[in-house]
C-alpha cells in the first residue's frame, strides 16, 4: 500500500512541476518541441499493434475487424472532423464486421 502511495506522490509532483503556474519550471523551445512529439508516438505504439496484429501474427486482410473499423473511423474522422461521430462510426463498423465476418 506504501508503493501504490509514493508512486502516485511521484507522479502527481512531477506533473504538477510543469501545470502551476507559480513555480519557476520552463521548458526551452528546443524541449517543448521535443515533447510534442511524445504524444502521437505514444499514441501510435498503442494503436499500431491493436490493429495490424492479430494472434501474434501480421493481419493485413479484409478479415480483420479492427482494420476495416479503423479505416472507416478514418475516412469518418476526416470528413467530418467529430470525435463523437468518428467513434461512433468505428463502434458499429467493428460490431457489424465482427458479426458479418463471423457467419
């Protein structure tokens, strides 16, 4: 219970260093920059695996859900510019390929 403890204090301080805006803790330009990037790699090495590997396996084929749901949620997202829709979309494309694909 301690470790749970200090690992949020931890946590939640080195967060906190950069939100207030009383404390004197700035990033360079170079740093911002350089941070700007961590949330779309991050992001990417979630998403990449979750949709192109399927039982540890290379699945790029019209026999997978989440391809064909995260392609539609694409062209949604782009269209329309509404995280709403855009999830909306990819939520009944993956339903409705699971089912179809299951038959």
């Amino acid at each position: 219970m301690i470790t749970i403890f200090l690992m949020a204090v931890i946590t939640f301080s080195t967060r906190y260093l950069f939100i207030h805006p009383r404390l004197p803790v700035r990033l360079g330009a170079k740093m911002a920059k350089l941070l700007s990037f961590s949330a779309p790699a991050v992001l990417t090495a979630i998403w990449v695996p979750i949709i192109f590997i399927q039982q540890g396996e290379l699945s790029v084929s019209l026999h997978n859900p989440y391809l064909i749901a995260a392609t539609f949620s694409v062209v949604a997202a782009a269209k329309s510019k509404s995280i709403y829709l855009t999830m909306l979309v990819g939520l009944i494309t993956f339903v409705l390929s699971r089912y179809i694909l299951a038959l």
